[in-house]
C-alpha cells in the first residue's frame, strides 16, 4: 500500500502550492494591416495577412435573404 499523509494540510498550505496553476491570459497583438485582436504569430482570420503579405484571402458572409 502506498503511504499515507499523517496531517491534513492546512488551506494556506495547500493554496500555496496552487499559486502557480492559474491559466495566464492570452497576448493579444493588433494586426498589422486591419488593427484586429489576435494572438502574437498567428494569420490574421478576419484580412487573412501575415508579416505584411496575405497568406489567403478571407471568406466573404453571405448576406441573409428576407
């Protein structure tokens, strides 16, 4: 049988050892050719440019019919 702890750990104990598990919000880089959000190194999905030439041209939505 694996062993067993004698003592309970306290809260502050274990919420100490826990400190360096909270997830660390994502950088965001404004796009050079439309200024939109979007993570550092990535293609731009709304004007499809990356490093300042366009890697694939963007789908256009379709507009709803009434």
């Amino acid at each position: 049988m694996p062993p067993h702890p004698k003592r309970k750990l306290s809260r502050g104990r274990r919420d100490r050892r826990r400190a360096h598990d909270a997830l660390a919000a994502m950088a965001l880089v404004a796009c050079g050719n439309c200024a939109a959000l979007i993570p550092a190194h990535t293609v731009c999905p709304k004007c499809g440019y990356y490093d300042g030439r366009q890697v694939f041209e963007p789908k256009k939505k379709k507009a709803k019919k009434e």
